[in-house]
C-alpha cells in the first residue's frame, strides 16, 4: 500500500487530471498512437503540427487537444497493454494477450507467493504484481543484469515508484531459487527461458503440493520436450498446452469484418499442477520413444528461429529505460 494515500501502489497514478510527469498516450485520426511524458514547458512536435505539453496538464483525460495545424488528438493515460507495447525493451516482450492468459490459467490471486524466472524487459512482471497485489509476493529472477536494470527501470515507471510486492534477483533460477524460497512454500512458478526442462527439479522442489508451474515456450520442439521431461520426473500431473491467436474487427457501420492483421503465434503456454511428496503421477499408457530430440545440446535463441539481441541495443535500451524511470530508482 501507499503509505500517503493508503491505496494500492499505482492506484493514484491512474486516476484524476492529467499531471506534470505523466504519461499520455496521444491518438491521431487515423488511431496511429503517440506516447509522451508530459512536462511543463514541452512542447510535441509532429509534423502535423505542435501544442504544448501545458495545454494538457490539468485537464482530465479524454480531452482532445488541437495542433497548430488543425490537427486532433485524444489524450489519454495507456493501460497496462498499451505501456508493455511501447516502452522500452531489451528481450522480446510477453504480449498482453498471453499475459491474460497466464493470470487466469496459471490462477495468479492476491496474496500468492510467485516466482519468475526470466524477466525479459518486466512486461509480464507488471501484471503478475497487479495479480498479487502490495500483500502478495513476487521474485523475479533473471540472468542477465543489463535485462534486469531494463526491467527495473520500466516496473517502476509503470508504477510510479518501487512495489512492496517484488524483489528482483540476479542469476539461474536453479541455482537462485532456494536461497530467495523455502523448500514447499510457492504457490505458482513462471518460466520464461529456453530450455524450461532443466529446472524441472528446481522447481518441484520449491513448489507447495497442488502448487503451480506455468512455461511459456516458442518452439514445438521445446513444447514436446518439456512435456515428455514433466512426465519422466513423475512428480507433476499430465501437463496441458496452448496457444491463443487474437484478431481484431473493423467496425463501421455495415462493414464489419475481420481485419487483415492479426496477432497470430506469438508463444505456447504449459501447465502442469505439483503432486504431493512422494506421490508419483499415473504414467500415461502411450508414450513417445526415447531419442525423438536430442538430450545434451545447449539450445540458443538462433536455434530457435529468435532474433539475437545486440549487446549495443541492450546498452541503449537499458540507458533509455533508465532515463524515464521515477527519480525513486536513481536513488538506489
């Protein structure tokens, strides 16, 4: 909670007149979309036209604000989808469609102790903290530090400032877990990396019985190879896996029909429930012959179709992401 405001951490941000600090989201129209910080004395320059940032400050949101050169934009703060598809970003981000999916599936309530591993650039953190709220408890481990500074930097820029709910750490999962976790005490386990399968033991060692594991995948080869190494450990139920595709209607007036783009593949979501100690899961009565997929490859984002990111990006998004985040982060 806020201490100044008793609310949730924020909740104040999110509501009331547009502020000095905040961010907006402008759109044109032709709902192309803008997104700015607002301060005072700043001007936003397009090319189809300029008005000052104090034109806004003050105002409620909804309002539109005009150009000098005729132009109309609506101004409004962006949801939690709209900030994960513009901010910056070092890692492929979670998209919202799959982040929806994950609090649901993955069953995220306030109060739950979650753990994360792989962090990206904190798209997916964001809603797991809104999920388990200021009481809840989320430890996010990432093994790169840079990654890390990115997904800091864009947390607290969402939510104003530090949340009493996350505790971000540097390293593997495998190695971190029980030092940040005691053994059987978490309730749900988020996995975002590319070989999911080698922390299996990890993971069922932190895990409450009837506790959780979720695994966000790329690949149909790291799918099947996660779900035959759940089924060979024995201490998890039979796993359940799927995708969603999300595609979006134009709308107006008679014409309505599904639009040309849509947001297909993006990744496969797994989930498999913690048996109880020492109770092994009911083999399945077929099951694949061993040596379908190769057991001792390292697997590298290349192998897997992803585009590699350059350290000189990482370098520049981290400083950008830095460079907005609340003053609360340069203060560390």
């Amino acid at each position: 909670m806020n201490p100044e405001t008793s609310e949730p951490v924020g909740a104040p941000e999110r509501r009331g007149p547009l502020r000095d600090g905040d961010r907006v989201q402008l759109t044109d129209p032709k709902g192309r979309h803008h997104t700015i910080i607002l301060g005072t004395g700043k001007v936003f320059h397009t090319h189809r036209g300029h008005f000052a940032h104090d034109d806004l400050i003050g105002q409620p949101e909804g309002t539109v604000v005009t150009t000098s050169a005729g132009t109309a934009y609506l101004a409004l703060r962006p949801l939690l989808s709209d900030f994960v598809l513009s901010m910056p970003r070092g890692a492929a981000v979670i998209y919202p469609k799959d982040a929806g999916q994950i609090i649901q599936y993955a069953d995220i309530y306030p109060g739950a102790r979650v753990v994360e591993a792989g962090v990206g650039s904190g798209a997916l953190t964001m809603s797991l903290l809104r999920a388990v709220g200021d009481h809840g408890s989320l430890i996010s481990i990432e093994r790169r530090e840079d990654f890390a500074d990115i997904a800091r930097a864009n947390v607290e820029s969402f939510f104003g400032g530090q949340h009493p709910a996350w505790r971000l750490e540097i390293g593997d999962f495998a190695d971190r877990i029980a030092e940040v976790a005691d053994r059987g005490t978490v309730d749900r386990i988020v996995l975002d990396m590319l070989a999911p399968w080698e922390n299996i033991e990890a993971a069922a060692d932190a895990l409450a019985p009837g506790g959780l594991l979720l695994a966000y995948v790329a690949t149909t080869t790291q799918l099947s190879r996660l779900a035959e190494e759940l089924r060979e450990h024995g201490s998890f139920t039979e796993p359940q896996a799927w995708e969603t595709m999300m595609r979006t209607w134009h709308l107006e007036g008679l014409a309505v029909r599904p639009d040309h783009r849509m947001i297909g593949h993006t990744g496969f979501l797994l989930t498999t429930r913690r048996m109880a100690p020492g109770v092994e899961a009911p083999l399945r009565h077929r099951r694949p012959a061993k040596g379908s997929y190769p057991v001792d490859e390292e697997w590298t984002p290349e192998d897997l179709g992803e585009r590699a990111v350059s350290d000189k990006k990482v370098r520049k998004v981290r400083r950008d992401a830095v460079k907005a985040a609340p003053d609360a982060m340069e203060e560390e």
